[in-house]
C-alpha cells in the first residue's frame, strides 16, 4: 500500500505525523509525506533517518487558515495534483481540510485536527464578522469536506464542530491520536510542581489562568506548543513572573528532550485551553504519570473521563482550589497520575491509532476494487 500523506510543520500535527509514518512504514507500507509551512531543519526531520519506505517532499506553501495562505493554495493544490498523478499512490491522508476537493481520482481521508471557525467561536463565543476572506475559507473547506470520500476527527466534539460550522461529511469517523509510551518516562520521582505547555497571549490556550493566582506549588509555562529547534549553544530562556498575585516560571522553546524531562518531574500537568479539539501535550503528560487538571469542556471530558480533575470552565479561582486540593493530598494527586497514565496507555496509544487508520485504508481500497 502506497499512502500520500500531508502534514504542516508548525502545529501539532507534526508530532502526529511523526507518529504515523513512523506506524505506517512498520507495517510495510510505502509513504509519501509532504509538508506545508516552514521548511523543517535536519533536527527536525532526523527521526525519517531509518525509514526505509518513506519519500519526503518539503515545502513552504502557507496554509489556507493564514490570511495569506489564499495567495499559496493554488499553487500548492497544482503542486500536490501534480505529484499525486506522478507517484500514483494508492491512498491520500490529508491533515488540512482544504485539500480533499483535489482534483484527484484517489481515494482521500481528510483529518479535522481543528479549524479557525471553531476555534474563533470557543475563544469569543461568537463567529467571526463576515468578510471576503472569510467567505473564501469556508468556502475552501466545505469543498474539501464535501468531496472527502471520509472525514476523521481526534474526538466527537471536533467532528460536531465540523457539522455545525460547515456540513454533515457523506461518511465520517473518530479516530483517537496516539503516541508511543516509549518516548516517555513515567517512573521518575516527581517534584511538587505544576507544568502547562501553551504561549501566554493565545487566547485558546489561555494558560494565563495560571498567573492570576498564588498557588502553593512551583508553577512553569512553557512558551510553544511544539519542540524547539536546537541551538548550537545552549540557551537558557527562564524567566520569573511575579505579581502580588502570581509567581510563575516562563520557559522558552524546549527541545524534545527538554520537554521529556519537565513532563516527568512535574506532579501535575495544568490543560487549561478553551479550545483542544485534541491535547497532545495533556497526552503527553499523561504518559509522563502527571495528574491532569484540566478545563471543564466537552473535549476534555471526552478524552480523559474520570481520569482527571476539572476546574470550572476557564475559571481560574477554581483552577487554583484544585491544584491547592492535590497539592496538599499527595496520594490524590498519585491516584490522579496513575489514572491518567493508565487511561492514555490503553486509550490514545500510536498501535491502536495505527490499527484504526490501515483498516480504513483496506476498507477504502476494498470499495474502490469493487466499484471498479
């Protein structure tokens, strides 16, 4: 099986990526990946090194949610049809919504990580004023979806947004991301420490919650969503925020390693964001045996059930009572680690999100044969 799958380099997705090309090649399918967004450095790529299986083709095209990405999708919708006729692949993985109406024979997934429309209508509560731009969007991803032969979402809330934003797909699935434990380390004594991965003036994120009051425990923020790339010299970028209110560590980008290693000191891991069709850093977290305390939405409760401890929604009173609650009961706050631990394990594993793709993709395949 030959599977065409598209990613960006500047979200999330990138990680998911990772995770499945690096299943899909062990399975023994070929893969060809094709990136969006920055060029990536060789830091950033080093994990294809011994994908055998795998053709990578970077490029720099804006993605249709950037207000100058307008400008690029013709040239990249131009680039990817023009690939996909040449290399012939036998299935299309699409991570952005605008290129399921590619003018294209193959049989194409689209993958609904999030969209600006739902998140616009999370961060105001109100969808964006109307414009031409925005006309132009929607009108990109309805196409996309409309001509999907399937639409997957990470959660049901993420597909929902999809329908009341947009349409009803024809054919439709949740598939849960996963990550591979293995990248993790679950077993190290923890500190007494609260640690939140989001950038301080995205609204969606809002881990200013965290800064509006003092809390008995160390608090770090680390400033992006995704590893940083590695500096020749090590640079150090902590900073200390204080406030009658507040105390707070900042840390800038952090690489991979970095990253691992503050996931599995921390007791407790701070999901503050409004809008997380799927939170990959709450995942890792989890994996790393953090308690989650995470924001009272939909997604969330999906996700993790009774495995977490909420707060009132964006509320950061009740976000402080409950880290105070786990920081003065350290047995609660193991309890709340195991549980999470246990419930990502099982739950949002790479194996179980590999399995659930190669299966849609044979059940896509099997259709195809028979029409023909």
């Amino acid at each position: 099986m030959h599977v065409l799958v598209t990613a960006d380099t500047l979200s999330g997705i990138w990680t998911y990526t990772r995770e499945l090309v690096t299943g899909l090649v062990g399975r023994g399918a070929r893969v060809t990946l094709v990136s969006f967004g920055e060029i990536p450095l060789p830091q950033e790529t080093a994990w294809m090194d011994n994908l055998h299986g795998l053709e990578y083709s970077p490029t720099a095209f804006r993605l249709d949610w950037m207000q100058e990405g307008e400008k690029d999708l013709t040239d990249s919708f131009a680039y990817l049809t023009a690939l996909i006729k040449d290399l012939k692949p036998d299935v299309l993985h699409l991570n952005q919504l605008c290129y399921g109406s590619l003018p294209v024979k193959t049989p194409r997934i689209v993958v609904a990580h999030g969209d600006m429309l739902s998140w616009w209508k999370a961060v105001h509560g109100h969808e964006p004023k109307d414009s031409r731009w925005l006309r132009w969007y929607r009108g990109v991803v309805q196409r996309g979806l409309a001509q999907a032969d399937v639409v997957v979402a990470p959660t049901v809330c993420m597909l929902d947004s999809i329908r009341s934003s947009y349409l009803r797909p024809r054919r439709e699935a949740v598939i849960y991301i996963g990550r591979n434990p293995i990248f993790f380390n679950p077993y190290v004594s923890k500190d007494d420490s609260v640690l939140s991965v989001g950038r301080l003036y995205d609204a969606g994120k809002q881990v200013s919650l965290l800064t509006q009051f003092t809390h008995s425990l160390p608090v770090c923020i680390v400033g992006a969503d995704n590893p940083a790339r590695t500096a020749r010299i090590p640079i150090r970028a902590d900073v200390k925020v204080a406030t009658d209110n507040a105390c707070v560590a900042l840390r800038g980008p952090q690489t991979e390693a970095q990253l691992r290693k503050l996931y599995s000191r921390a007791a407790i891991y701070a999901a503050t964001s409004r809008y997380d069709p799927f939170s990959m850093p709450a995942l890792e977290a989890a994996l790393s045996r953090c308690a989650i305390v995470a924001n009272d939405i939909p997604s969330f409760r999906e996700i993790w059930g009774d495995a977490a401890l909420y707060f009132r929604t964006n509320d950061a009173t009740s976000l402080a009572s409950v880290i105070h609650r786990l920081s003065q009961d350290r047995n609660l706050s193991r309890a709340y680690g195991n549980r999470a631990f246990n419930r990502a394990r099982e739950c949002f594993n790479a194996k179980r999100m590999i399995d659930e793709y190669v299966s849609l993709y044979s059940g896509l395949l099997r259709e195809e044969a028979a029409a023909a």
